[in-house]
C-alpha cells in the first residue's frame, strides 16, 4: 500500500479531486493527502487540489483558499489521484484532468468503487477515505493540519464514531490524531452539530412532511425544488436530514429526495437493518456503501418513492 506514496515521490506534478458536492470525508482527505505530500516533498513540485465550492464551515486551514474550482488549468499532471469518489462521473469538473493525466489513481472506501483507475486502492472496510489515507502515511510525519483533516473525515462519514463502520482501528486513528493536539471538540461542534436558522427551518419542514410506508419500516421525505428556495436552503443544509430521518422508531430504511432541476431527484438511502441500500442505488446508476448510498434519479417524486419503496420491499421480504 505505501508503494502509492513513494511512486509520489518522483513526480512533477500532481493533481488531487474529490467528488462533487464534496461532504467532510472528502474535503479531510483532499486537504489530508495535498497537505501531507506538500509538508514532505521538496518544495518545488506541483501539488494542485480540485474541488467544487467547499461549505464554509469545513474551510478549516489557510490553504484552502488555493484549491481549485474551476478546470481552465492547461496541465498534464504526472500523476491524477481522485479521492472519495465511488465512480467517475462523481468527479465533475475536474474529471478532464483524471482522463489526460499520465498516471490515474483512484483511493477510496466505497463497496460500489467501480475500479476506474491504472492504480486502485478500495478499502471498503475502512470508515472513510481519510482512514485509507491514514495507513498510507508515515505516522510521525503527520502533522496538526494534516491530522485535523484526516480526524475531519473519521468524524463527518461515521457520524461521530456511531455508524456501523466505526472499528477498533478508527477508533485507535482517532487516539493518534488526538494526540497530534488538534481541537477536537470544536471541529465536532462547529462542523457536525452546529446548524444555521436556514438549516433548522428546512430539517422541521421535512420531517413534518415525511411519511412511513411498508408497515412503518420506511421512512420517505422528499424537497421540491419551489420548497428549498421557499426556505432558501441550499443542498449543503440539507445534510445530516436523512439521519434524523433515520433514527426514526422502527424504520429500516430512511429516503430522502430532493430535486435538483425539473424532474430530477437526488435521492438518499440509509438502512439500519439488513437492507442493502447501495444494492439499490447502483440500479439507477448511483452507488455507496451497505447502510449508506445515494443517487440521482428522473421523473416525479411520486414515481421515484414508488419505485424505491418496491426495491426496498422485495429486500424486506427476502430477510423476514
Ligand atoms: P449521501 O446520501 O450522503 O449523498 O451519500 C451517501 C453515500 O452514497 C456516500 O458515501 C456517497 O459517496 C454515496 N453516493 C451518494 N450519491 C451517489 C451517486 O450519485 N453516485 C455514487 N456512486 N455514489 C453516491
Ligand atoms: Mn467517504
């Protein structure tokens, strides 16, 4: 596995991409992986981060302001490595860069990862890719930026060490970052905790309107593009919405829809029993992990939740 990382070594040149609308494992990695390689390699190599507009709650180090949004840049990178991302269309804008570049690689946790590098390194047991990252890197030359951005991502993809892909090992990573002396408490509270009014008003809005279906097993909520600008919420407020969903008494399966253009849905999965969630977003193109997943589907919300509720059903009743 640190094979990557000394192939890094001899490179010009390197270009790093997270996935598009990117959520805190993504960020904590690109800015984990960008930060580490440019506190370790000599200082006149190229170490470019592409990534879509980073909420401003996770913009946690000075250097995040050169990150890059836009793919105007003419450059072949020696090496291209996309970080969090299950397929490659979640690249977005940056993904020319990952086609041209000389050597792609592809690190992540996603059960779904469809393998689309020349050097794939998938660890679907792992919590986020900031875990994957972790191992890749020498312990002592991980310093407090690097560990606050790695502990970033072990916090925003296990929901503070509570889901089910919380191990031993993300635990005792945890302890190492600790002991790095960042300040944990506050990254926790001011980017997984703390909500803005606009966020507060548009979570009420959905949980009043969802409804259980499938005996009260599934819980479905969904946003209509004329509701989200009624609240003037954004799809950055949207998150940690489906958990609430989630935790819900009795649910197995918590749907969450919101519609990004006219008859167009970005839709959320989470499972608490033995439903396969990424099993059903990789049907309509998407993808993620067994109690977490999501994808973008077309139509009307009435159809999507119809078509959802039915898979959701068939899975149900083969575990009963
Ligand atoms: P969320 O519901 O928070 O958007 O996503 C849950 C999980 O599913 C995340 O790990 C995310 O990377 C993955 N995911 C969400 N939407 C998509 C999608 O459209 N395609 C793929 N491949 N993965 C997705
Ligand atoms: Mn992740």
């Amino acid at each position: 596995m640190k094979k990557i990382l000394e192939e890094l070594k001899d490179a010009r040149t390197i270009g790093i991409v997270g996935h598009i609308r990117p959520d805190g494992d993504c960020i904590g990695s690109c800015m984990a992986l960008s930060l580490y390689l440019k506190h370790n390699l000599p200082k006149d190599r190229t170490i470019d981060v592409y990534l879509e507009p980073i909420p401003s709650k996770f913009l946690l180090w000075e250097e995040a302001a050169f990150v890059k949004q836009t793919n105007d840049n003419h450059i072949i990178y020696d090496y291209f490595i996309a970080l969090d991302a299950g397929s490659k269309d979640r690249l977005g804008f940056a993904e020319s860069y990952f086609n041209e570049a000389k050597i792609k690689v592809n690190i992540d946790h996603h059960i779904s990862n469809t393998g689309f590098g020349d050097i794939n390194l998938i660890i679907d047991k792992a919590s986020s890719t900031s875990e994957v990252l972790f191992d890749l890197f020498d312990e002592n030359k991980i310093d407090t930026e690097v560990a606050k951005a790695l502990y970033l991502g072990l916090i925003h993809d296990t929901g503070v060490f509570k889901h089910s892909n919380t191990t031993e090992k993300t635990m005792n990573i945890a302890g190492k970052l600790i002991a790095k002396g960042i300040s944990f408490s506050k990254m926790i509270d001011e980017t997984f905790y703390q909500k803005s009014y606009i966020q507060n008003r548009i979570l009420g809005r959905t949980l009043i309107e969802s409804i259980l279906v499938l005996d009260g097993k599934c819980i479905v909520s969904s946003l209509s593009k004329d509701i989200l600008s009624l609240y003037e919420a954004a799809p950055a407020d949207l998150d940690g919405i489906i958990d609430q969903l989630r935790i819900t008494k009795g649910v197995e399966v918590a749907v969450l829809l919101y519609e990004t253009r006219d008859q167009e849905f970005k839709v959320s999965l989470r499972a608490n029993g033995d439903v396969n969630v990424s099993k059903i977003a990789v049907l309509f193109g998407g993808g993620g992990h067994v109690k977490a997943a999501g994808c973008t589907m077309k139509g009307s919300a009435s159809d999507i939740i119809n078509q959802l509720t039915n898979l959701i059903n068939e899975q149900l009743e083969i575990n009963k």
